[in-house]
C-alpha cells in the first residue's frame, strides 16, 4: 500500500486547521482551501500554536510547517492529493456543492474523508455521481492532540478505501474505530451527550454548581477514563470476579439510577444558568486562554502516557 504523501483541507476552520497541523506534523505536504479571506494568516497562526506539542510529541521530527500553500478553489486543492480532508460547514448543500466541485479533478485512488460530526454518510453520498472516495473521518476535537477518529464506509465505498484510511490515520498517530452501524453523532458525541446530560440536569436541579459539576468529571472518573474506557474500568471495580461480580453486585443500583436520570432541554433559561456558570468557572479567562490551558495538559498526558500504549 503505497503511502499518502500529498494531503488537502478543504475548510480550514478550528478542526481544519488542526488537522492541518498534524498532517504538516507527520511530514506530509497540505494544500488548503478556504473561502474567508483571513484563512492563511488564521491557518498559519494555529500551526504555529500547535507546532511546539507537536514537537514535544515527536511527530514534527521530519516536518516543516512551511510544507503548505492555500488555493483559491476546493478544485485546485485537490489536484494531485492522495487524502483530503473535508471539513466545510455541517449543511449538506455546503457539502454537496463541495463534492460536485471536486469530484472531477480528484486523482483516481484518492480518499475524501469528511470530519462531520452530525451528518449521516448516506447523505453525504447523495452529493455524489461516484461516492466510491467518501468515508467518514470524524475527529476528536483539537485533531492534532486527541487521537480519536471514527470511521463509517458502507457498501458505496470503495472497497480498499476503509482499511486505506485506517492506515493513513494511524501512520499519523491516530487511533480508529470502525463504526458498524451509523447513528447521528457516531460514537463519542452521543456518550459526551450522555453525560453532559446529566451534568446539566444536576446543575438545573440545583444538585451542584456548574463549576462544581466540571470539577467532578475532572477530578474524578474522568482521570480514570483518560487512561481505560468505562465498561473495563467497572470489570476492574469488583476485584477478580471482573464484570460479572461487578453486574451482580450493582445491577439493581445502576437500573436505579438510570430510570431517575434527567431529561433536560437546551431552552433560554437552561443556557442562561450554564452561560452564568461558565462566566464564574472560567474566572475571566478567555476561550483563547482555557483552549491553551487545555492543550498544554493534554500534550502533557499523551507524553506521559504515550509508551504505555505502545
């Protein structure tokens, strides 16, 4: 399988710009389109954000983050490119019109992979005469720190493309998961759903504060879960008996628990309790400040955790 030299990213906005970053990282060159007008300086900017973490994680060995030219057309990014990312806005006529424009000048064994988050791959193949080089690639936000992709191919995708793309993502440091079976949200967002759920039912119901409700997921299980997933670490949680002493002992418990879960709903008075609770939590701190908090601890984990995955 020959390997993927020449990449493209085709919206550059937060999650395109950081795939950017990775991919420059990893030694590939990168083409961008991007119709705002800022995007180069915007792009450039990022990188050169990410560019340390991205040394400090050992990806930028044999890479330049000059490795990359902006175009003026989602067609003259393409041209040429073995992988493209597409992360153009969650509309499908955005998509759609993107797709059609592209189609023809993609290279015969190029991949698209789309980063949506919402959008179901059979829509997107509607955008398509051949929808044989779509998949879906959805990252973990910022792609360049958080390894997470998902990947959904059905029986219109080409049929080298998934394992293709399982390849490419994990030359690069990805780990992947093959969705078997599409939902809206995949994966991962439907669990942050999940549980974000019930942090906004508790605060609602004035159980804890926002703040304090944040506090206890990083403070508590959300240290255990950066390092196992919820079902082993509960296999863990009954000694040697494993899951099944664990499911016998608590079963009743959990089956409690669950039918007195919250069923909130994000109306003006939900949002105005959580946008003050945020105002309190974030102490005067800028989303630009707390995004740089939040990268730097998280370069910090992956360091020290990396050769235990290996």
């Amino acid at each position: 399988m020959p390997d993927i030299e020449q990449t493209a990213i085709l919206g550059a906005g937060v999650i395109g710009a950081s795939w950017a970053a990775l991919f420059l990282a990893s030694g590939r060159s990168v083409t961008v389109f991007d119709p705002e007008p800022d995007a180069e300086t915007s792009v450039r900017s990022d990188i050169e954000t990410a560019w340390p973490a991205l040394q400090e994680l050992v990806l930028a060995g044999r890479a330049t983050p000059e490795a990359i030219r902006f175009v003026a057309t989602p067609k003259d990014a393409v041209e040429g490119a073995q992988f493209v990312q597409e992360n153009v806005p969650e509309r499908l006529p955005i998509k759609h019109a993107t797709y059609r424009d592209i189609e023809p000048a993609l290279s015969p064994d190029a991949i698209v992979s789309s980063s949506t988050s919402g959008l179901t791959l059979e829509a997107l193949q509607l955008g398509w005469q051949d929808p044989a080089p779509l998949i879906l690639g959805h990252p973990f936000n910022p792609p360049h720190l958080i390894p997470l992709v998902e990947l959904t191919a059905n029986a219109a995708t080409g049929p080298a493309c998934l394992r293709r793309t399982e390849v490419f993502y994990q030359a690069i440091g990805k780990a992947t998961l093959r969705i078997r079976k599409g939902l809206p949200g995949h994966v991962a967002n439907r669990l942050q759903a999940a549980v974000w759920r019930e942090a906004v039912h508790m605060a609602v119901e004035g159980v804890a504060s926002v703040e304090d409700v944040d506090k206890v997921m990083w403070a508590g299980p959300g240290l255990r879960r950066a390092a196992m997933g919820p079902t082993t670490l509960f296999h863990l949680g009954a000694g040697e008996g494993g899951l099944q002493a664990f499911c016998d002992h608590f079963k009743d418990m959990f089956n409690g628990w669950w039918d007195d879960l919250g069923d909130p709903r994000l109306n003006d008075e939900v949002i105005g309790l959580l946008v003050d609770g945020m105002a309190s939590l974030s102490r005067g701190q800028s989303p630009a400040d707390l995004s740089a908090q939040r990268d730097g601890m998280l370069t910090a984990m992956q360091t020290a955790t990396r050769h235990l995955r290996a």
